[in-house]
C-alpha cells in the first residue's frame, strides 16, 4: 500500500480545488449521505475540477467509487482535522487554501455555488464562454 502524506496534496494546487471529507467512522450517516450526494453530481464537480479525498483517523481513499481501496495514512486527517464533530468538509482551492470547513453535510448547489464565486472559477466561467 502506498501512502500520501498531506504536503503531497499541493500537486493540485493551480490544477484543481479538492474536497475533503473527514470521518472516524467510514459507516457514519452523514458520511454515507455525504457520498450519496457528490454521486448524483458528478458532472458538476468534473466541471469544476474538483478532486474527493477521503480520510479517517489512520487510512485514505481518492474519488468517489466505493470500490477504491483505503490506503494507509494518518497524514491528511491529523492535517485537516480541527473539530470535535465525527464528521467536517473540507474545500480546498485552487490556490490550495481552505475555502470552506463545515461539520455538517453539504449539498452539490451550495458547494457549486461557493466554488462559483471564486474569482478564479469566474474567470474559467467567462473563458470558457468564450469558446
């Protein structure tokens, strides 16, 4: 198995915004509910380049199929890991600082709509209208 360790993270920084979501427990319900609703969304995050990160207290997984296997590392959690809460969201820019940090679930329009009114996804939006 191999191992990330969270500085391993900023090969995204300029490519792509990341999602994390934190759990002690992979069988919680917030996290399950969590997956349910980036599921139903997939285009809408491919749109805007934005990459899942799973972590618990000691093992990590990337993206958003269940089959993909955890791999070992405590790294991203002990990094990100603020609150007391089983469950927190994390954001990421491209810029690879913290744009949003909750503790409860959050759903695919309020994600866009915070990643949407960044300056740097405005200036992809009209980019691409340009085409």
């Amino acid at each position: 198995m191999t191992t990330l360790s969270a500085q391993d993270l900023s090969v995204h920084r300029w490519e792509n915004r990341f999602l994390i979501l934190l759990t002690e427990d992979p069988d919680d319900i917030l996290y399950k509910k969590q997956l349910e609703e980036l599921s139903n969304c997939r285009e809408g995050m491919e749109d805007r380049k934005l990459i899942v990160y799973h972590s618990t207290r000691d093992k990590f997984r990337k993206g958003l199929e269940t089959k993909d296997e955890w791999q070992n590392s405590i790294d991203i959690y002990k990094k990100y890991k603020e609150n007391k809460s089983g469950f927190q969201v994390l954001l990421i820019g491209l810029d690879g600082g913290v744009k949003m940090d909750q503790s409860e679930m959050i759903t695919c329009e309020k994600l866009f709509g915070t990643i949407d009114s960044m300056p740097m996804r405005k200036a992809e939006m009209r980019k691409n209208e340009k085409r």
